[in-house]
C-alpha cells in the first residue's frame, strides 16, 4: 500500500509540475534588436524603421515596407530568439505596400498581384519566382484567405479600390471591391489559380450613411470583416468603422464605429482557445502626455481601449502592429537597454502580451465581472498551439 | 439580406451621436467650461481621441488655427486638460478644490528627437504662413514619407492635383528619416514608376522637396500617423479633417474642392 502511495504522489507531482509547466506566462515584453550594417538611418544617424509593417501569425516574420537604402524595398525580417536575441533579413523582389495573405501567411503579394510562396522568399530572396498572379490591383490591397482552406485547395479574398488600370474605371474612385480567388497547390508544392473569381463592388448599401469614399481599408485575418475610415460620412465625422463582408460580397454591414480618425487598424483572430483578446489594434501616434508606448487596442468585449506600456525601457512604438495567432501584439519600436544606469537606445522589433498590461490589469481590478474573461497571460501552451 | 442590412444601418444612424465632452457631467463645471469657452464650433470641431487608458474618455478640439488646441481625459475621479497654444504644450489636472496647475510637457519623441534645419518647417512659420491665405487662396500641406511607398510614389501625383486646383503645394518630409536617401527614393519613385506622368507636370528633387515638418500641429491632427496626409489651409484657416492616404484624381480633387468650400 505503501509503495501504491509513494507511485500515486510521484505522479500527482508529475501532473502538478506538467500544469505549473503549462501554465508559464510568456514574457510580458520581448526585444529583438535590429543590429547590421545594412540597416538605414537617418540624419541622426538613428536606425529608421518601415512604419508600414505586417506581422505574421506566429510571431516569427515582419514583412516591411521602406524605400531607403541598403536594403530591397521590401524586406521579410525573421526575428531569431536565442540567449541575445537578433533579426535575420531576406531581401525580396517586392516593390511598394507588398502585403501577406492574412490568416495563413501562405502568400506574400506584391501588388501587381503575384503570389509567392514565403519559403521561396527566404530560400531564393529577390530571386524568387511567383506562382501565380490573381486577385485586385489597386491602392492600399490587403488579402486574407478564407476559413477553410487547406494546403491542397483554398481561397483568397482580396480588398481594395481598383485604380484605372485594372479596368475598374471611374468606379475605382473611393469605392471598396473585394475579388475571391480559388488557388491550388500540386504534391510537388506549386500553386496555381484555378478561379480569378469577379469583381465585386462594395457597400452601395452604406452610401447614404458612410459615403463613397472609403480610405485605409484593413481585412479580419480570415476575411469576414474588414476595417476602413469613411473620409467623408454623411453621419457624422470621419472615423475608423468595422463592416462585415455580406454573403453576396458587396453589401457591406457596420459592426462597430471606433469613434476616432485613425491609421490603418489592425483585427486579432478569433479566439479558439481562450487566450486571445478580441481586439482590433491602433498605431496611436498623435497621442501626447507620454502615457503609454504608442500601441493601444479596442477590446471588442468591454468596448474599451487600453494601452500598452513597458516603462522601464521607455518603449515608443515605430511601425503599425499586429496580432499573432496567440494573441500576442508585434510592432516596431524604439526602447532604452540599460545597464547599471547607463542607456542606450536600441531599435527593432517588439513581442508583448496584452493581457500583461498594466491596463488590462488594471481593468481586472476594477471590473473582475467584466474582466473575468480576460486571463492573466498568454501561456507558453497557448504559443504552442498555434497552426501555421 | 439586404432587409438586415438596412435595419442594422439604419439602427446605427439613429443611435449616432455627435461627440464634443459633456461638461454638464463633470466635477468643477464651472472652472472647466471657462477653460474651454474658446474651444467652440466658430473655431474648431471636437473629436474623440486616444485615451492615455481604459479608465478616460478622451477628447480632443481639432482647431481652425494653430494656437487653439485643447484635449481632456475625463474620468470617474479626475480629468487630465492639455493644451497647445502654438508654442507650449502644457498639462494640469483638475484637482478636488478644482485648480488647475498647467505645466510645459515634453513634445513626442518624433518631434524633439530628430535634428532641425532653418528651412524645415514648425509652427511659427504655419501661423505666418496661415495669415497670408486670404479668402480663397488655398494651399495643400502633404506629409510624405519613404515609410509610406505610397507616399512617395503619389508625391507627384498629388502635386499635380493641388496645382490643377489652385492651390499652393507645400511637401513636408517626416522628420525621422534621412534626407538625402528620402530624396533619392523620390527620384527612384519618379523614373521607375511615374516618369512619363511626372515629367509634364514637375521639376522634382529641390531642396524644398525634403523640408521637413515639425509641426506639432500636424501631429496633433494625425499627421505622423500615416503617410501621405493631405491638410487643406484656406481664408487664414486649416480644415479640422484632413485626408489620408492616397486615392484617385477625382475623388482627390472632389475631397479637397468640397474642403476649400467649406473653409471659405
């Protein structure tokens, strides 16, 4: 009996380390410095980051756009965790807003269209082939691939005001469209598109409230709802609006008005497994009091915007942010590494949990029945089961 | 489909509000409608703003003129007032016996940190330069950045737009990046994507190309946010909405004519 025992606590500590083990709380804030030759700078001689940046569901890759030297237009920055964290930089045929195709990451797009295959870009950089070219040309286009899809088969919704010579004609003027395209993949990893899928376009519905001019249009990671600031609304001021894609992908349904005139927003995915917050985030320069890092998210639940901060480093945001999978926000910053007193001001890129914020903490004290679904961290586990 | 379309867009207009802070609601009413008697429709609209945190509502009065900026953070117990009068930003809190402290706050680090030319541009040469707009002379501030491709690649375009329409084309580079290399991508934008257009319109790359601005002003009004932004002064005053991003010739012009017609 003794011995039955002795086995039974073994295992009850096993289990218990396994659950203290699973329930380890990310790092509130992680830091990967942009260090190298080839990184451009300004006339302070300070590292200069691409403020319009994407951020790719698993935390691991920035795709940035800036027109410097030293380095392509657009470049994919893979961001390496070791005992000194650093980036790796591939350089990429990519011109302009090049943009990822949200949700999967399977594409990376430069805007004529043409998808390429994000191993291609880190294997063959600049050299790279595309696979295939489909979806809309225009300003400001942002992909997301549908729910669904598989490696085999899937599709990409894309969203943007065609330009003239996409043949949109005077109806790209101001007017959201979003085009479905269906691609394939063979066993030998090449895609192809098998369905160019028509031009639809948006919100005809929404122009007597919201107007026709729709600027800084945003999609949801798997293409449900997007975001865009009527520059002209018949119902008040401009302001950052969420819609919902209708099924027959023109008319258009608003979700929720942000109430502030904001740059391009960014959605979080939709929960699966509790950790993440569903939230749609700022890049909020223009605020002043030096409150906060200049991240700040509207938390879709509470309807309240928090703000970020890591004070110590004195963290001031650079670039637009992103949700991982997990929850986790990325963005481009500035932050001070100090030792013993002494700073120095490093710049690059930045993984934090929103959940660990002083604010959202905050709110949890405050509010433990309106916060009660907010948890306290994202957890190593939750990390873990991200599909990519 | 379109039926619940309809009712749910039509719920949403009924339920919108205009968004100016409800003084009647707060502490210390008295001091505080005093403090913004200024900060009226006749000079400028107010806005809902970032919020330092979860805890504030925040509001901020976009001006006609640069010496009339306001913004509060109103909460349950306190209420942040920061003001901006073309020179100094300032900060008080509004305490229990309701006096108010202001004290000069450090301007964002996009501003204070970046190193200033004589021929870069701030906001004691906006109030100038605002005075001189008389009715219906109209000038186009344009914000770019080689941050922002786009910003770069439209510079000419937009150029274009303000001169078909009348209007004085003032380019002003973001004051965090390299001058030299801003100019060079302009060039680059300019022969690689644009040449045969640009060409008939323009003389490119001079020096007052990469004049850059550190108007507080600008930023205040989102203009570090995003680039291009397009702010539209016209008869001494700037349009409290600005337009973000780039877009077509038509819809272009037909945001900044209707801009012009409402500021004069």
């Amino acid at each position: 009996m003794g011995y039955q025992i002795k086995i039974f606590r073994v295992l009850l500590a096993f289990l218990m380390a396994i659950k203290i083990e699973a329930a380890t709380c990310v790092p509130a804030h992680e830091y990967f410095p942009m260090e190298g030759k080839w990184v451009p700078k300004n006339d302070n001689g300070d590292i200069v980051l691409g403020m319009y940046a994407r951020m790719s569901p698993d935390g691991k890759y920035v795709l940035r756009s800036f027109s410097g030297k030293g380095l392509s237009q657009v470049t994919l920055i893979e961001l390496v965790r070791a005992s000194k964290n650093s980036v790796q930089v591939y350089e990429t045929p990519f011109s302009n807003e090049a943009f990822p195709v949200q949700g999967s990451w399977r594409y990376l797009v430069d805007i004529g269209g043409q998808h390429y295959l994000l191993d291609d870009i880190k294997k063959y950089q600049k050299n790279a082939d595309k696979q295939f070219t489909g979806g809309i040309r225009g300003f400001y286009t942002v992909a997301s691939e549908l729910l669904g899809g598989t490696k085999e088969k899937h599709q990409i919704r894309s969203l943007s005001w065609p330009n003239e010579a996409t043949g949109g004609g005077e109806q790209g003027v101001g007017v959201l469209s979003n085009q479905v395209i269906t691609a394939q993949m063979n066993g030998k990893g090449v895609a192809t598109k098998i369905d160019s899928g028509k031009m639809n376009y948006m919100c005809a519905n929404l122009r007597k409230s919201d107007g026709n001019v729709m600027s800084l249009p945003m999609m949801s990671p798997w293409g449900t709802e997007f975001a865009s600031m009527p520059q002209d609304p018949k119902n008040g001021d401009p302001s950052m609006r969420i819609y919902e894609f209708a099924d027959n992908h023109k008319d258009c349904r608003l979700v929720q008005d942000l109430g502030l005139a904001v740059a391009k927003i960014n959605f979080s995915f939709p929960a699966v497994s509790g950790s993440q917050i569903e939230a749609v985030l700022f890049y909020a320069s223009g605020s002043v009091g030096g409150k906060g890092n200049g991240v700040s998210f509207f938390e879709r639940k509470t309807k309240k915007i928090f703000s970020l901060d890591d004070p110590d480093r004195r963290v001031r945001a650079d670039s637009y942010p992103g949700f991982t999978r997990d929850g986790r926000i990325m963005y481009g910053a500035y932050w001070d590494d100090c030792t013993n007193g002494a700073c120095v001001e490093k710049a690059g890129y930045v993984l934090s949990d929103p959940l660990q914020s002083d604010d959202v903490k905050k709110f949890k004290t405050l509010y433990p029945e309106e916060g009660k679904h907010l948890k306290e961290c994202i957890t190593d586990e939750d990390v873990k089961t991200i599909v990519f | 489909m379109k039926i619940v379309f309809f009712v749910f867009t039509l719920l949403f207009i009924c339920s919108l509000e205009a968004s100016p802070p409800d003084f009647e609601k707060v502490q210390c009413k008295g001091v505080v409608k005093e403090l913004f008697s200024k900060n009226v429709e006749e000079f400028g609209v107010w806005r809902s703003t970032f919020p330092d945190s979860f805890v504030y509502e925040a509001f901020r009065f976009h001006p006609y003129f640069p010496t009339n900026w306001s913004e509060v953070q109103i909460s349950k117990k306190d209420m942040i007032v920061r003001t901006y009068d073309g020179k100094d930003l300032k900060e008080a809190n509004i305490g229990s016996d309701c006096s108010l402290n202001f004290q000069k706050i450090d301007f964002p680090f996009e501003l204070k940190k970046n190193e200033k030319l004589d021929t870069d541009f701030d906001d004691q040469k906006l109030i100038v330069y605002l005075k001189t707009l008389k009715k219906n002379k109209s000038a186009l501030f344009y914000l770019w950045s080689p941050k922002f491709s786009y910003s770069v690649t439209h510079y000419p375009f937009v150029e274009k737009y303000a001169r078909d329409l009348g209007l004085e084309f003032i380019p002003l580079l973001d004051p965090r990046v390299n001058r030299e290399e801003s100019l060079r991508s302009l060039n680059l934008a300019y022969s690689d994507f644009w040449k045969k257009n640009a060409l008939k319109h323009r003389s490119l790359a001079n020096q007052g190309s990469v004049a850059k601005t550190f108007s507080m002003d600008f930023y205040l009004r989102f203009g570090f946010s995003h680039f291009p932004i397009s702010i539209v002064a016209s008869n001494e005053k700037i349009h409290p909405r600005w337009i973000t991003g780039v877009m077509t010739e038509k819809g272009f012009k037909a945001q900044v004519k209707k801009i012009i017609k409402e500021l004069n």
